[in-house]
C-alpha cells in the first residue's frame, strides 16, 4: 500500500506515492538532498531538522505524509539566488560550525529561536539549542553565531520558508 503526497521542497514541488512509514528525512535523501543529515534516528541530535511550513521540525522523526502539501526548506534551499541568510553568514563569521555534520540542524534551531524571540539571551540560545547535539564545539561559538544573526537587521521577522 502506498499514498501520494505532494510536497513542495526548496521550491520544487516533488509528487510521488511513498509507504506510510517511509520518514521524512528519507524522502529528502532519496531526492538528492543530502545536507539534512541522519544522525541518531531518535529525534535526539537534531541533525535531521528542516523547515516544514517555516517551523523547524526534526525530520527522522516526521513521515513523509505527515509533509504532504507543506512547503520543506532543507539546508540546500535556505540561501536565496546564492545569497546566505544571516543566520549561515553568522554561523561562517562566528565559526559556529567544524566538521559540519550538525551545522544543517544547527542553522534551523537558530532560525527556530530566532522566529521565536528576536532577542535572545545567551541562556535563552542555550535553551533554545538543546535537542541538537555537536561533538566538536563547545557551543560557545554557536551561542555567538546565533547572537549575531539575532543583531542583524536583515534577521528581523524571520520566518516563512519558501
């Protein structure tokens, strides 16, 4: 048994008929879009997180028809005509990011917080970060990164998606 979905990723719509229980990120994978990363498969690292309708969701943990008729951003679709949003040109100036494999979940946790509260406190980014793990950094140059983003003007009403 299969189900046809429609979803619309990084603008692209995609139709296919998938099984009930194929997830998200799968789907995502299977298309090419191989930045959203499969890290723990419990919704526990937060490598897997997208954007679905502008909200940050974890994506090995949602299915693929629970995505039907949503607009995905994943990190492939975040920069606009090669311009990178403020959040990644923090996360670069900041060196927010290593090795990188976190970086994907990284950014759209910043986006997440940022949707949330404009303004953030360190303690607030912190709090805000938990459910994404990183083995490389301290996080301390996440919490910066995610601090300038927040004081770029061009972060003001973050949201949306594509």
């Amino acid at each position: 048994m299969t189900c046809a979905v429609s979803i619309s990723v990084n603008g692209r719509r995609y139709q296919q008929d998938v099984e009930p229980r194929l997830l998200l990120v799968h789907f995502l994978r299977e298309a090419g879009l191989t930045g959203t990363k499969i890290g723990c498969d419990t919704s526990q690292c937060g490598a897997c997180t997208v954007l679905m309708d502008g909200i940050a969701v974890k994506s090995c943990t949602t299915l693929a028809v629970q995505a039907d008729g949503t607009s995905v951003t994943t990190i492939e679709g975040l920069a606009e005509n090669g311009v990178l949003t403020p959040i990644q040109e923090a996360f670069w100036a900041k060196h927010g990011l290593q090795c990188g494999f976190c970086t994907p979940g990284m950014v759209f946790a910043a986006h997440e917080i940022l949707r949330t509260n404009p303004n953030p406190s360190a303690e607030q980014i912190r709090h805000g970060l938990e459910g994404n793990m990183c083995r490389c950094t301290g996080y301390q140059n996440i919490v910066r990164a995610v601090q300038a983003a927040a004081a770029d003007p061009r972060s003001a009403g973050i949201g949306g998606g594509r």
